[in-house]
C-alpha cells in the first residue's frame, strides 16, 4: 500500500509534511508490510466505535484512539483492541492515562 492510499484512508490530506509523517510511522512499525494489512479493517471496525487509528503527534507511530462513550463502549472497544492485537501477534504500547495504544509492530 502507498503512503498516499494509507494517508487518505486514515482521513488525511496528501501533502509532504504528511507523507514525511507516514514514512517515519512506517519505518518505526517493526514489518509494516505484515501490520498494514490489518490497519484500514481495524480503522474501518473502530468508526463504528467513534474510535479510530491515526498518525501520532509525538511519537513517529501509527495510534489507535479509543474515543467511544460511556464506559460499556469503552470497555468493549479496549476488548476489540486487544482483541486484535492478539489476533494478528501485533505489539501495542499503551499510553498512560488514556484510551490510546502505539502501535510498535509485529510481536515477535
């Protein structure tokens, strides 16, 4: 997949400071090839969820942002996540203090 397909795909405009962006994420995710298969599903489920993956602001990662209401949906979308995560042997760091997970890579 293009860095300008996976941009669009999470909702971002196509410019070079979001292409450069991607390209950090993309080298830092440990087999991208193998974790981008999984992304736009996982992005797609999440909406559903008013949750989403995203491009990092502070870190050179892909993150998952779990933005769902009430503390059902919460629990439930942090389920989904790790749902996945395990599914596809794919590592997440958690951030402290917040419904949002890193994305590293493939565990090994």
């Amino acid at each position: 997949m293009i860095k300008s397909a996976i941009l669009r795909q999470l909702g971002y405009g196509v410019s070079e400071n979001s292409l450069a962006q991607v390209q950090k994420a993309i080298d830092n995710t440990k087999e991208f090839d193998y974790v981008q298969k999984h992304l736009i599903a996982l992005h797609d489920t999440l909406k559903t969820r008013l949750s989403f993956v995203a491009l990092s602001s502070s870190k050179d990662y892909f993150k998952i942002k779990n933005e769902a209401k009430g503390e059902e949906m919460i629990k439930n979308t942090n389920e989904l996540i790790q749902n996945w995560s395990k599914k596809y042997k794919i590592e997440l760091e958690k951030v402290p203090n917040k419904e949002t997970y890193y994305i590293l890579g493939k565990s090994a």
